[in-house]
C-alpha cells in the first residue's frame, strides 16, 4: 500500500506548554489508523496542524509522497484532506443538501446547479452506504444521520484523507454499527481515515493501525490485531482500563428530588417533555437514557430551572417550582451541563475567573459585594490540585485547556460546594480513560456520601455501570425503568430507539 499522509517530527510549542514534540504518525491508503491518548497529550493539535488550523513549529506534512506547507484548512482541502468534527457543524434550517455544498456550490452559469449537486450527493450516499434524503431539513435527523450529513459534506470537498474526531462519542450502538459500515466502505473504495477516539474496544474493532501519543510524543505504532485494550490503556495512561460500576448500594430513604407530572408544552404537536415523574433518593444515582433530541436536555432545564413547566419538582421535600437558577444552585442543586465550551465555561479567560461562575453568591468566591481575588485564586489552584487538571496555573485560558481538563475542572468547581443534588450530563463525554475514571471516582464518593444523582449520558456502559436504577426516555417521556444488574448495552439501546 501507499503512503496516504505521514507527519514526521511534528513539534508546537504554546506558552509554557509543549503540545507536540517529535509526533510521527503515518497513514496508509485504504486504512484506518487510530489516534489514541489522554487529553492534554497532543492529538488534537497535531490534527489541527494536519488540517491548516495550527502551523507547527518544526518537522514534515506529506501528502501522497510530496511535502506541502498549509496556511489554512482551506489548503489542506484543496489537498484532499477532510475533518469530520466531534461536535457538527451543520445549519438545522437548510436543507441535507444546502448543508453539504454550503461554501462549494457548483454553478451554473451565475446560478447554483442544484440538480447537479443532487446527483453527486445521491451517487456518492450510495457509493459509500451514506444513504440520505437530500432535501430534509437537517433539524428533523437523527444524531447519526447528522453524522453522515457530515461525512458527506467533506467527501462533496473531495477528499481521501478523513479526520474523524471522536466520531462515536454521541451514537448509540446501533448508530455506532452503522458509522463502521461507512467506514468500511471509505476503506474499500482505497481512502485513508484517520480515527481518534478514547473508546479502546471500539479502536481495536474499526482500526488496522493504532497510533499512541502521550505526553505530546508518539510512544507506540502497533496493529490493532497485536494488542488488547488493557495494553493499549497501559501504553496511553501507565494504568489498567478503568470501569464504571458503584459498588454496592447506598441509597437512603429520605427523597432528595420528586418530579411530579412534569410537563413542558411545545408550539407543535408534542410536548417537548410530557409527564415525567419518579424519585430520586439521597445516594442513589438514576440514569437517564435515551437517543439526543428526546427531552433528556429539556428535563435538565426543568430540573435546574431554566425552562418553565407544568407539574411540580420538589427538593428534599419543598417545591421549588417559583425558585430561580440562582437560588436552586444555593440549596445544593448542582449542574454538570453537558456542553462544557458552550454552558460552563468562558474560553477567553483565565481559570480563576470561570471558577467564579454560578458560584459568585458566597464564599469562597465573594467578600460582601466584592470578589474575593486571592480566595478565589487559592481555591482554583486547590481545584487544579484535587482534580488533577494539567496546566500551569490559575491565570491559564481556559482555551488552552484539552477537553479533558477542561472537564474536570468543571466537574471540580461543582463538587467544591458538595450539593445534595448533582445533575450530571454527559460528564466524561469527550475525555480520556484516565479522566473517566478519575470522574468516575469523584461520583461514586459523592453518592457514598448520600449525594443523589441524575445521570445523562450517551455512554451506555457508564450508564449501566454507573446508575443504580435507568430511565429510559423516547418522546418526551419515561417509557421503560431497566434494573443495570440485569440489562446489556444492546437492550438497553433497543428500548432508547423504541425497539424494544
């Protein structure tokens, strides 16, 4: 086989960090090579580099033999290179295909040539079992049909160089299936894909190749077919592959929280939420799950209130329906929310200024009216410190962060206020298997300690391994309570797609 892309020697250096040093990585045509590691170690950049976003400082990008130098991601497409990213990027109000050609429409004449770009669609879906409907409004898909949406926008391009960042993290089994069957196509048809993911089973399952980095170094290139997870975890973490599981029961009888018909109304025809009850007692953990886009994020908002709603939500016993966000949070209602760029953090500033966020009411935030800086610093070093957040200090961006210590030090400033209620959305969505379980950990303790918790996540064996009791919502409500003891990740993704 030929060389599709080879780095050689990647370096990049930001301040007081090195993110790159000395990665070598090379794909091979009709292949899929994994990229693995713990957050922080550098494969994000060094696929930013690959992709024109980021310049290295030194070492060699080769495409199909010949060294290129990119400016932009608009270069490194025009040399067939493509990146589907973790979080889509699609417009919910256009079309399939007004989002695949958005920013390459073929013309004719001074018009765009729908017809034409129609029929590439359809032959390319077909091509490569990406079968869509062109003309649907993205908004009424499916994650995984977003999924494709994306995939083919970058094939449109023309590329042979597939990035996929974390492709499966918001896919549930039988979306997972399907997204290696395209992937098996892209392969056959001779395309080079590129895969990082934190899920090692599924690594081993889709890759022939496997490239480790940790600490901003390549430290192994092995075929999957030579190495087990635990191997692979112990190449990227120095450890064994952690497990989600709490250990024993420890749910009390005092009710923390009591959802009562909870409802809430939508301009269509279905309530975005219709009905939701049940209790959730101090430390217990109830997961919640179902496919995204079926009212898990709503029922957040109702619980956290930031939704309005019919019904009642009660909180140790007193309703809270006319309380406000601010005020929940100061009754000990937490939030882990599950976009941490987008609802927990501002990116363009300093540590110590986001671990003021939804905390800035008390202590050890404020002083009377004012903030308390060195407090506040202390305490976000004292964050950094017991969640293991990676980087040189509290005057650091929150930018600057992988997504991986971005996570836990929102999971970290939560915890600080030790809530009697932590809602928890997709808390390890996006990190690595040291993370998780360190995140894992905090949780478990937490619920040892009588702290109920919800549970949101589209990791299903967390789901299962983490939650004394699941939820299973369809539509807008609750239709089926699992016991975990007694429930496989396949049935429990049956009854998420109302298979079941």
């Amino acid at each position: 086989m030929s060389v599709a892309v080879e780095l050689r020697h990647i370096t990049k250096r930001f301040p007081g960090v090195i993110a790159n040093k000395d990665v070598s990585i090379k794909v091979e045509t009709g292949t899929v090579h994994a990229l693995v590691g713990e957050n922080g170690a550098g494969k994000s950049t060094v696929m930013k580099i690959l992709y024109g976003m980021q310049r290295p400082d030194s070492g060699e990008i080769l495409v199909n033999g010949k060294e290129v130098h990119f400016k932009n991601p608009n270069d490194a497409i025009d040399a067939g290179i493509g990146m589907v990213h973790q979080h889509f990027m699609l417009a919910d109000n256009f079309t399939v295909l007004e989002n695949i050609i958005l920013g390459s429409e073929p013309k004719h004449g001074a018009t765009i040539d729908f017809a034409a770009a129609r029929k590439k669609i359809v032959e390319m879906a077909a091509q490569y079992g990406l079968e869509i409907n062109p003309d649907v409004l993205v908004e009424e898909l499916g994650v995984g049909q977003r999924q494709r949406v994306e995939i083919l926008k970058v094939l449109f391009r023309g590329a042979n160089i597939l990035i996929f960042d974390e492709p499966t993290a918001v896919l549930v089994p039988q979306e997972v299936d399907d997204l290696f069957q395209a992937l098996e196509g892209l392969r056959a048809q001779g395309m080079a894909v590129i895969f990082i993911s934190h899920k090692l089973d599924e690594v081993l399952r889709v890759a022939d190749e496997v490239t480790v980095v940790r600490q901003g170094s390549t430290v192994a290139e092995v075929k999957s077919k030579d190495v087990t997870a635990r191997q692979l975890a112990e190449l990227m973490v120095g450890s064994e592959l952690p497990k989600p599981s709490t250990l024993g029961h420890t749910r009390r009888e005092e009710i923390t929280l009591a959802l009562k018909s909870v409802s809430i109304p939508a301009s269509g025809s279905r309530d975005l939420i219709s009905n939701i009850t049940f209790n959730l007692h101090a430390g217990e953990v109830v997961g919640i799950a179902g496919v995204e886009g079926n009212g898990q994020a709503e029922l957040v908002e109702a619980i956290m209130g930031l939704r309005d709603y019919t019904g009642s939500i009660e909180f140790h016993g007193s309703a809270i329906d006319t309380l406000s966000v601010a005020d929940r949070h100061d009754l000990g209602i937490g939030l882990i929310p599950e976009d941490r760029q987008r609802q927990a953090l501002m990116m363009t500033s300093p540590l110590w200024e986001n671990r003021i966020l939804g905390h800035q009411r008390g202590k050890p935030v404020m002083r009377g009216f004012v903030i308390d800086k060195k407090a506040t610093y202390e305490s976000t070093r004292t964050i950094m410190h017991e969640f293991d957040v990676r980087a040189p200090g509290p005057d650091t961006l929150a930018a600057a962060l992988s997504g991986g210590n971005q996570q836990k030090f929102i999971v970290g400033r939560e915890m600080s206020k030790a809530p009697a209620l932590l809602v928890a959305s997709h808390p390890t969505r996006g990190v690595d298997v040291g993370a998780q379980g360190a995140i894992w950990d905090v949780l478990r303790k937490a619920r040892e300690k009588g702290m109920a918790i919800v549970l949101i996540s589209a990791d299903l064996e967390e789901l299962i391994g983490m939650s004394d009791r699941l939820l299973v919502m369809l539509r807008g409500s609750i239709t089926a309570e699992l016991d975990p003891a007694k429930t496989t990740p396949e049935q429990l993704g049956s009854a998420m797609t109302g298979a079941a």
